[in-house]
C-alpha cells in the first residue's frame, strides 16, 4: 500500500517478536508486536564491514524531493531525505523524541510566556555546498512554512504558524524562536529543515526539487539519479562532521511488490517491507539467508474520501452509507489475518495501537449495510436494478489505487464486492505508481484512494495537516477536502495545552469527530514485518524509530 507520512503522533516503536518460521524455511505467523524497542539486528558499529552497499527498493522515485512540499511530504520521500537532511530532533525507537547533536547541540525552552526556544546548531554542521548551516535557515524555514504566502504548496504548516519570529542568538549558530501561541509539542518542528536559498524563493520550493535533491546536510551526499533505471545513488559525504558512516553507498530502486520477493533472493536487493501481503511474508519464509523482523509501526492502511464540493462523497449521509457499507474488520482480517492473525480493525486516527493514549472508536462507524441502504434511500439514490440512481446519475465512485500494488489492489475489489450490496458500482482505476499522489490523490482526482498514513512521534500535532481546513492550494494532506471546524477549534486547544494527559483526551475528542465527519475509514495497523537479509545490522523494522543510515552496515563474515 503506498504511503503518505502524516502529522499524526503518526505513532510508536516496538520489540522483536517470537516467529514459529522465521525465513529460510518453516513455518508459523506472527504474532501482534510488542511495543517499545526495535527489531534491527543491533550490532556495535566498529564490529561491523567498512563499506558496502545498502540496496532498498522503492515503491516509486519521489516526484518532489521537498519533504515540506505537498506532493513530497509523503514516506517514499521520507525515506531517501532521512540520509540527506538535518533535523533537530530524531523520532525515538521508545516513541518519544531525542535530540539530534549531529545538527543541534542544545534546545532549551528558555521561555514559557511567550514560549521561547534557544537552538545552539552544531559548530561544525554545513550544507554539502560548504556554506554553513546557520539561524537563517531555521527563519526561512519558519517563514516559508507557516502558510502566510499562499504561494508555497505546503505539506504541514502546523507549529510553524504559531512562531512570532526567529532572530539571531549570540552567534551564527545561535536560532531564538519566539512563539506568537503556545505550541506544546514544539519538538516536532525543524524536521527536515532545508537551506534557506530553497525556502526564501517560492519557486524553488515548489519546483526546484523535482528532478533531485539540490543542497543537502546529511551523512550522505547525493551520487546520481537515474530517471532511466529509477535508481537514487547515495554516498558517503566527505563534508559530514559525524561519525563515519560504515556503508560506502545507499541505492534506492523502483521495484514493483511484485517482484520485491524474487529480487530479494536474487541478492538484488537486501530487505523488503513485507506490509499485508501474504504472497511476501509467505516468500520471505522461503528464501536462505534472509529473516523476517518486525516492529510495531507507525503506520496504518485507510480508504480515504473525496468529500470535495461537487463530489458525490461531499453528502454526508453518502459518505456515512458508504462507509457503513464496507467491512473493514473483514477486509483487515482477510488481508493481514494469514500474518497476524490477531489483527482488528484500526480504531483511531490519532494514536497508534499499543499507545497509552490508543482508544478504539470504530463502533461509531459500524459496518451496517441495512442502515446503510436505508441512509441512501432517504438521500433520494433509489434502487434500480444492482445500482442505485439519483437524477438519472448512477451511483458510481472511483477507486484509485497504484498500479501494481497487490495490497491496494486487493482492497479496492474486495470493497468492489461489499458496496455491491448496497447498490454502489465500484470503478476500480489503476494509475502509474509516480502519479498516485502527485496526479491524483493530491488533487481530488478519486472518489475512494487506499494508501496508508505513517507518523511521527508527535502524533497530536502531526495529524492536524491531515484533518485541516482546505483554503485554495493550501490544504496539508487533507486530500478529501472533508472539514469540520469543531475539528479545528479542539487543535488549538491541544497546541497550548502543555499537560500530556489533557492533550491526549482532547486528542481523542478529536478522533470521535473525525470518525462522526467519515473523513475516512480506518482499515488495519500496519504489521510492521520486514523480510531483511540476515547480515545487515542496525536497520530493519525500525518500528517508531528513524531510520539509521550512520550506523547501517553489514556483518563481518
């Protein structure tokens, strides 16, 4: 299922988990992961080769390298610019946050009325073209993103509308953020900062990372990107500051999910997320030299709705019959139950299962068809024949899924099937893999899109770009355009609210809303099951962790 990484505490790490068969023959399933620590192999770094190269497939090339940038704030993008791009703070395999001292050395709140924080950036932190990284790239970063100039596509504009002004501290490495509202969950900010040259010139924001990276800040540097073979090379950058990565190359290359299990056997690669697909954990079983690791993620796969003006979906009544038409805890058992069996439905749009702050709201969204043709019957869709009319229009939704995605593919028909029974034709429409969401879902072109949602580790905060209010071009990830302003106006209430405990109950008032809007439905966490090659250490399911390109490596033979 491809991915789009959300602003939703978007969600938790977790442990290793007993496996019956765990590759290379046997058999078994998983059992539901534990929640806390990762399954990556650890190993000491100095204990392991010099060099080497890290091959990863990807589901498509980024079609914009600015993870701020509305197309590229997505996890294919996320996943190459993790090796390229400074952030303050890392996401910790615990869930939590932990500073990151290769970009900043500090990060006090200094002040708490207005909320003031001192970042002291790395002395030795620069970008790949020399120039140091300084305050001003943390003042266009804020400046760029915080919505004020309808002219930048934003993917999250969160937190950074809420700073007063950045200014110079007592050096060049010194950035004072000054909040004009409180923000509680402020850590979650500078993720991802890009240099200033992008984020002062609306134009290079939006278009100057299409074809590349342009000027990155990470342990690698980027080699080549052939549009050809689709591959993105990374290597070792000679400028970075830090601990010497143990790998010498990152290659990043399309690969259909198809064909991820026989390139994983053919050493063409060396791991694979194995997600929901049953056809990829049963072959992941199968092939010497590889195991199966796993870590309760982050992520969760969704149907999302169209709910713009003018759509059928924009009906609430239609949203809701629709959405009582389909089973998700079918669809969630049918897909993931042959890997983990215990699967249930996803319940919150929020918090991840296994988080204190998890509570399952999907019983306000029951799958229900009676009640579901009785809404459409009241809306004025009669019945004639298998599908239902209204004002000589049929009852007929897009489903739009990525070309080549089994998972998305097998979602798709098996709603074809449950909205059949309440007169609702289902058109299922596959698209080229790169245009999914640049083409597509970012546009409003669907009426229903299956993909997932992956988060961070400030999930009350990050999910508020996927729940917005849409205005013009400007609508963070809320690509069904559905909007309730109590929405909106409980958000404010949980940015200023510094106790974890009263944010995170307003966080699930949040949710209920969500699930009443039908913004979208829920289907399955994530199982968070890889199929990674048995000698690469420190990387693998990384559960709510980031990845880690520094320490990545392969064992000593």
């Amino acid at each position: 299922m491809t991915s789009v990484r959300t602003a939703i505490a978007l969600l938790t790490a977790a442990a290793a988990v007993a496996l019956a068969g765990c590759g290379g023959g046997g058999g078994g399933r998983l059992q539901e992961p534990a929640h806390g620590t990762q399954d990556i192999n650890p190993h000491p770094a100095q204990a392991l080769r010099d060099g080497g190269d890290l091959r990863i497939p990807l589901d498509n090339l980024p079609t914009n390298y600015n993870y701020n940038h509305t197309d590229g704030h997505e996890e294919q993008t996320h996943r190459v610019m993790a090796a390229l791009m400074p952030r303050a703070f890392d996401d910790a395999p615990d869930g939590g946050l932990k500073l990151n001292t290769d970009f900043v050395t500090a990060a006090e709140l200094t002040s708490a009325s207005p909320q003031v924080i001192h970042y002291h950036i790395n002395d030795r932190a620069e970008w790949s073209n020399g120039r140091p990284v300084t305050w001003e790239d943390f003042a266009e970063q804020a400046r760029a993103n915080n919505g004020s100039d309808p002219r930048y596509l934003l993917g999250d504009k969160n937190g950074y509308q809420d700073i007063a002004k950045v200014e110079r501290g007592a050096t060049d490495k010194d950035a004072i953020v000054t909040f004009a509202r409180t923000y509680s969950e402020w850590q979650n900010l500078f993720y991802g900062l890009y240099p200033k040259e992008t984020n002062a010139d609306p134009t290079v924001f939006n278009t100057g990372w299409l074809a590349r990276p342009l000027e990155t800040a990470g342990p690698f540097r980027v080699g080549q990107v052939d549009q050809t073979a689709k591959t993105i090379t990374l290597v070792r950058n000679e400028r970075w500051w830090g601990e010497r990565p143990r790998l010498d190359r990152v290659i990043f290359t399309v690969t259909e999910r198809a064909a991820l299990a026989d390139r994983l056997a053919n050493n063409e690669i060396d791991l694979y997320e194995i997600g929901s697909s049953v056809d990829l954990f049963q072959r992941a079983r199968t092939i010497p030299g590889v195991r199966i690791r796993q870590a309760a993620p982050k992520a969760f796969g969704h149907i999302s709705f169209n709910g713009a003006p003018g759509a059928i979906l924009s009906d609430l009544r239609v949203r809701r019959a629709v959405a009582q038409g389909l089973d998700a805890k079918a669809m969630a058992q049918r897909l993931i139950g042959p890997i983990v069996p215990t699967v249930q439905q996803m319940g919150n749009h929020i918090y991840p299962v296994g988080s204190a702050a998890y509570r399952d709201h999907s019983d306000l969204l029951r799958h229900d068809p009676a009640a579901a043709n009785q809404a459409l019957d009241a809306a004025g869709w009669a019945r004639q024949g298998p599908v239902r009319v209204k004002d000589g229009r049929p009852l007929r939704l897009r489903i739009v899924v990525p070309a080549g995605n089994p998972i998305s593919d097998a979602i798709a028909k098996t709603a074809l099937g449950q909205l059949a029974e309440i007169g609702v034709q289902l058109v299922l429409e596959a698209v080229p893999p790169n245009q999914f969401f640049s083409d597509y879902v970012s546009r409003g072109n669907f009426d229903l899109a299956p993909y997932q949602f992956v988060g961070s580790s400030a999930p009350f905060s990050n999910s508020f770009n996927a729940f917005q209010e849409p205005t013009g071009n400007d609508l963070g990830i809320n690509f069904g355009r559905i909007y309730d302003p109590r929405i909106t106006e409980l958000y404010r209430r949980g940015f200023a609210e510094l106790d974890d405990a009263k944010r995170i109950e307003i966080g699930n008032e949040i949710d209920k809303l969500i699930w009443e809007e039908v913004h979208d439905v829920p289907v399955y966490p994530q199982t968070g099951a890889f199929a990674v090659r048995e000698n690469l250490a420190n990387f693998g399911a990384k559960g709510l962790g980031d990845y880690d390109y520094v320490h990545a490596g392969f064992v000593n033979p």
